[in-house]
C-alpha cells in the first residue's frame, strides 16, 4: 500500500508539517535525512539549519528561561542524551528541533534516517527511492528539504576547509583553535551578524568582512554587532585569499576592496562564511519546476502548490526571500493542510 503522505525534509517546515499530518491521521512518512559525512560536509544533516544554530530568540512561545525541566520530561531519553548541555538562556536551535520532532513522533509520524535521492512524479502514486536502497510509494509527497550555507568556491578556502574554515559558528566556533584568537566572519546579513555574536563568545576579536559601506542586516541586528566591542566590520572589503600552512591551517586572510584601496592582509586563526544557501533541490532537477535560483517554484499564490498535483513545498526550499524558522513551520502547517485536503479531494 502506497503511504498517503511522505515528507522529504527534518527543518521546522518537515516537523510542522509532520505534525499536522499526524493529527489528521494521515500517519506521514518522514525522511529526516542521513548522517553521513558527505551531509555533514554539506551542512544538510538531520534537523536541518537550525540544529547548527545557538539561541533562538525569535521563535513565539521560547522566552528566556531555564529549560532543562522541560527536556528532561519532554524528550524520550535516548534523544535527550544526545544534546549538549542546556545555557538556560532560552531554547537553543538543536533543541527546538529535538522538541518538534519529539512532537511529530507523539502523534504518530514514523522516521527514517535516510536521503531521498530521486523521485518519479510522473505517475501516480509517485514513487522515491531512498538512500537505503528502497523504493516508496506516497499519494502526496511534501518536499521540505531546505537550503544549505554557500561557500565562495576560492581554492584557498577549500584547501582550508575542516582546518580554520567553516560555514558554522555554532559547530565550530568553540573549538580550541579558534578561542581567544581572532577570527573573520564573510557576510554582512542576519546570519553573518549571528555567527559574529556567537564567535564573539570566544575570539579575542571578530572581523565581519562586507563589500559594501553599510550592512545588509535587520536595523537592531545591524546594531547589535556595530555596538559589540569584540566585531569590527571591514567595510568595501572581500575575502581575496586564505592564508595559512599545514601546520596551523589557517593563519591570516587577504582582503580585497571594492572601493580602490590596497589588499589588506589580517591575521585570524578562523574564516566563518556566512554568505546566503542554495536550495537542497537536486534531485528535483526535471521532477518540478524551480525558480532560476533553483528554489521550488509555488504555483498558486496562498498555497503550496507545485508544478505537480499532489506534490507540495514547505519552507527554505520554495522561500528565498523570508528564510525565517517561524515562517518555514508556518509553511509546513500549509503544506500539510493542502496535501490533507487535496487527498480528500481525490
């Protein structure tokens, strides 16, 4: 018998949507995604982009707090083990995470820890075949698989990877060859600006290096990091070169500048990119139609349609203009929703 609905995808767009899904007893299939070295080199690991983040303050219902009560009775124990230990300052990304797919499990939604690697859209029920080797039947399928952090594509940068260059703070930032050293963040966004905060924790200093005379980011975060004695921002500068040896990996970064000035060289002990995702479509490539961005593209505006009947897209992967956890949870509830009524509609 084919599955009535598969999630592709384990971010706050595939958990909502799992969740919705459940309730409605539409008992949903949910690829959260492999744990693979390749995924992880990725940034496309299980629980998505918010598991490689610190506080979240902008999620409605987490205040500041102390949680570990709540872990503690919320989570099943074999999950519960795994986190790091809780700051007590609010709900962490991973653990928002954990607690949404706690929820989704609750109510009956079933995990496997697998990838989708291609999909059959062009007959009903569609099919996917999964990492695992398997192929799986669903009457509707909710692609919710994200996006992932970018990277300037520099030979340098890639030679450096693993040893002082990182596309996240949060993963690495505290190791100990970062710690009261200083260290450079590549972007002037949100995202840059919360790598930055979070690096500031350890480094001696932080070096937000942006292209342009003024930040991209919100106004109060924008303040926040022009505010914080640890964060300089180079302004009309972009990261030229890496620099470093086989022994210290990382030692220094080549700036550029975008106003005419001479390259500037900085000793840091770490590069931190934070500059925009690319969607996680792939292995959508021909299966449905995609943006130029190679986002998923919505067909009807309000809904989550795609360009096939019975398929439909949830957070990051179709919105390239939001990118917000709230908005992606929000999305995944309409995903679910759609897909539950367009079943009952068949």
């Amino acid at each position: 018998m084919p599955e009535s609905v598969i999630i592709i995808g384990s971010g706050p767009a595939g958990w909502t949507a799992a969740i919705y899904a459940a309730r409605a007893s539409l008992k949903p299939l949910v690829f959260e995604g492999a744990i693979t070295e390749e995924n992880r080199v990725a940034g496309t690991l299980p629980l998505g982009q918010l598991a490689l983040t610190t506080e979240v303050e902008n999620f409605p219902g987490f205040p500041a707090g102390d949680l570990e009560h709540f872990f503690d009775t919320s989570l099943a124990p074999d999950r519960r083990a795994m986190m790091p230990p809780h700051a007590k300052e609010g709900v962490a990304g991973p653990e928002l995470m954990e607690l949404m797919r706690q929820q989704a499990v609750n109510f009956g939604a079933r995990v496997i820890t697998e990838d989708v690697l291609d999909v059959d859209f062009d007959s009903h029920p569609f099919k996917l075949t999964a990492s695992d080797g398997n192929t799986y039947e669903a009457l509707s399928v909710i692609v919710a698989t994200g996006a992932r952090a970018n990277y300037l594509g520099l030979p340098s940068e890639d030679r450096f990877k693993n040893r002082g260059v990182s596309a996240c703070a949060v993963c690495d930032g505290a190791l100990p060859r970062f710690r009261n050293k200083p260290l450079a963040v590549v972007g002037g966004g949100d995202s840059a600006i919360e790598e930055a905060d979070y690096l500031a924790k350890f480094a001696s200093a932080v070096h937000m290096i942006h292209r342009r005379d003024q930040l991209r980011a919100s106004k109060i975060m924008a303040k926040r990091a022009l505010d914080h004695p640890k964060i300089h921002v180079q302004w009309n500068r972009t990261l030229a070169e890496v620099l470093g040896n086989d022994k210290d990996g990382v030692t220094a970064v080549r700036l550029a500048s975008t106003a005419g000035e001479p390259d500037l060289v900085l000793d840091v002990a770490g590069v931190f990119l934070a500059i925009g995702h690319t969607p996680n479509t792939a292995f959508l490539k021909g299966k449905l139609e995609l943006t130029p961005k190679g986002y998923v593209k919505w067909t009807t505006p309000f809904r989550t349609y795609t360009s096939v009947e019975g398929v439909f897209a949830a957070g990051d992967v179709g919105d390239d203009y939001y990118r917000q956890a709230i908005t992606a949870a929000g999305s995944g509830c309409m995903a679910a929703l759609d897909a539950e009524r367009w079943l009952a509609a068949q």
